[in-house]
C-alpha cells in the first residue's frame, strides 16, 4: 500500500469510529397503561374500578334473574359508576384492547345476604387507585303494578312499573339501574332493569297463591305496591282415564279453555289413612296430564295439584 493510500485509510477508518450510534428505538409510552380491572361489593353499591391502554373499553356483566345487567365505557374515560347492589349469583369486570383480546378480569360472587363488605376479586395484576365515585342518586317515583290480581295456571303476569323522576322533574338519566322483589310467604321474586326516559318495567308470572308485597328500588329511593295471585278454578271435576299402567287427568279451567301447555301438575296416590304412597309430576299437553303407575294395593285416592287448586279421584 502506497504511503498516500494509507493515509486515505487510517482517515476513513478514524470517521468510522467517531460517528455517533444512532438511538434505538424505544418503547412507546403511550400505550403502556397497566391494564388492571377489580370488582368488589362496598356497603350498598358496587365498585369497579379500571385501566387500560388508549381505545381499551371496561365492561361490567352481572347475572340477574331476569337477565345480564351490563355497564360499560371507554378507557380513559369519566369516572365509573357505583349502582347499587344488583340481586345477582355474580359479576365478571373485563377490560379489553380494541379488536377483542381480554386484557384483565374480575369475578364477584354475591351472596344471597349481601352482607357490607368487600368480595374478594380475581384481577389479573395489582389493583389501581380507585376514581371518585359519584354521588348516590336522588330520585322520586311511583311504583304500579297491573292487573291488581292474577289467576295461576292461565299465565296471567303482572306488568310492574317504576316511573323516576330527579328533583327537579326530569326523567332520571337512560340506563339507571331499579331493583325489584316480590315476596308472598316462602316464594320469592327478584328482577333487575334499567330505566328508559324514566322507567323501567317487568312482567312477572307468580307460580304461589298469596298477597305479594313488591319493593322497587333505585339509588335512595324506594317504592312499594302489593298485588294477589288467586288459584285458578277448575270448570268441572276432572276426568281420570286408567289405561293399564297409565293414567290421563283431562283438565279444563272455569273460563273453558284448557291450561297451558307444560303446566304442571302433582299426582299423588293415598291410602285410608290419608297418607301418601306414591307420587308423580307431569305436564299438560292439550288439557291433559299423563303419568306412569306403579301397582298400589292400599292406595284409596287420587289426589291433584295444579295452579294453586286441589282435587281428589277416587282410585280404580
């Protein structure tokens, strides 16, 4: 090498060394929010609580009788609510990245009692401070119930309305959650809704004869109204058909018309003292409830329940 090449050399080998390392790539930050969702019961309402990336969405489902309550919103978003208690068997919180995938979860397990205190969750990593809740609905309504009485076994139902108003008489916002229950002796109802311009409404089918009592609640107001499930009557005394190993209970209501499909109906086998040697539940089918029957030699009566009535046949 020519003593001038080496000098073009060592100086391309010396900018080499010296031009800086260009930075790497690091992490964008924008999208590093620890997604975290926990679920828990305090006093009277239910707390959730969640974060999430830019575009996440939390959801909140809780089980009810009359089907899934759900709350949901976008991540970052205004502070999550607080309902009150739903009567739920459970809750599941979920936060999710857009496009699906389930970033973090929590269940809630809501005993029968509700006592006030904290659930234990199942968060997928560490909780996150809890955004302020806001404050407990004021509210005024009237809770009606329709028609005043019903008759088992026609499938009559009630429909129950809760009608709310804010104080200063706009309807309460769409979507406020309203509770309901209904209570006559050892049966018990329970519902959950959610208000549309100011309402919210049910239809609840008694299976239990009684006066029952139905509370309504939503936030701090409560509403009370009370109906009656009558038993239905029978038109004639039934007519029983043995064939054999079977027999066939035709049934027809005061108002002629038979009973429901799928209404069902105890079947009982007495003996001369009254007690019972044998029985069976069957459905309706066109008027009809059939059951399968075992030899009985004591057996004196046929005894039948249905929506509430009772009738008794004499054994063949």
């Amino acid at each position: 090498m020519t003593g001038r090449a080496a000098r073009w050399w060592l100086a391309g080998l010396l900018l080499t060394a010296c031009r800086p390392v260009p930075d790497r790539p690091g992490p964008d930050r924008s999208v590093l929010a620890a997604p975290a969702v926990t679920l828990e019961a305090s006093g009277e309402t239910l707390r959730v609580r969640a974060a999430g990336p830019a575009g996440a969405r939390w959801r909140v489902v809780c089980d009810t009788f009359a089907g899934p309550l759900v709350w949901d919103g976008p991540l970052p978003g205004p502070p999550l609510p607080a309902p009150p208690l739903p009567a739920a068997g459970r809750c599941e919180a979920t936060v999710t990245a857009p496009g699906g995938p389930v970033l973090a979860r929590a269940r809630l397990d809501l005993p029968a009692a509700r006592p006030p205190a904290a659930a234990s969750a199942v968060p997928l990593i560490a909780a996150i401070p809890a955004a302020d809740s806001p404050a407990p609905l004021a509210a005024t309504g009237v809770l009606s119930v329709t028609p005043a009485t019903v008759r088992l076994g026609l499938r009559e139902p009630w429909t129950v309305r809760a009608t709310l108003r804010r104080p200063d008489g706009t309807p309460v916002p769409d979507g406020t959650p309203v509770e309901l229950s209904a209570a006559a002796g050892a049966e018990r109802l329970s519902a959950a809704r959610v208000t549309v311009n100011g309402e919210a409404s049910w239809q609840l089918t008694p299976e239990v004869a009684g006066t029952y009592r139905l509370l309504a609640r939503a936030g701090s107001w409560r509403g009370e109204a009370r109906a009656q499930a009558r038993p239905a009557l029978l038109g004639r005394r039934p007519q029983a058909l043995w064939t054999g190993r079977e027999v066939q209970v035709a049934l027809r209501w005061s108002t002629g018309a038979f009973p429901d499909d799928g209404t069902p109906v105890t079947l009982e086998a007495l003996n001369r003292s009254g007690r019972v040697v044998w029985t069976a539940q069957a459905t309706t089918a066109q008027g009809v409830a059939r059951a399968r029957v075992p030899t009985l030699p004591g057996a004196v009566t046929l005894r039948l329940r249905v929506a509430g009535t009772e009738e008794r046949l004499p054994w063949p």
